[in-house]
C-alpha cells in the first residue's frame, strides 16, 4: 500500500507582539464514519482524566517541535 503525502502549512505570519503557532494534534480512533471519529476524538481532548497528548508545535517559517506533555521537564 502506497502511503498518500500529507502536508500541513505552517501559520501566517502575524504582526502583534506574540508569535503565531500550529498546533496538531495526531491520534488514531476506531469510529463508523468520520464525524465519529472526530466527535469521540473530541471527547478524549475534552476528558480531564485523559493522559496529557503528544503535540507538534509549527512556527511561521515550518520549523515543527515535538512536544510531550505527559513528561516533566
């Protein structure tokens, strides 16, 4: 199976005093349709019992940081 290039952009640049970050979110859900998914997707990031996510962190120029907040510093 040949694996499709996904691509995401990094944000725009902005002009106030604090810089502008994509933040992305990866997690893989078994769902019926893609509405479930992100609904049950939702609801994992909304759970305060849940385990602190992975999130890549992508400046304006694409730089992109992996960042674990499960792991203290």
């Amino acid at each position: 199976m040949r694996k499709k290039k996904f691509t995401i952009e990094p944000p725009p640049r902005e002009s106030g005093p604090e810089r502008l970050y994509r933040v992305v979110y990866i997690i893989d859900v078994n769902a019926a349709d893609p509405k479930e998914a992100a609904g049950f997707t939702h609801q994992i990031m909304t759970d305060p019992d849940s385990l602190p996510p992975v999130l890549h962190v992508i400046d304006e120029v694409g730089k992109s940081v992996k960042i674990d907040l499960s792991k203290e510093d």
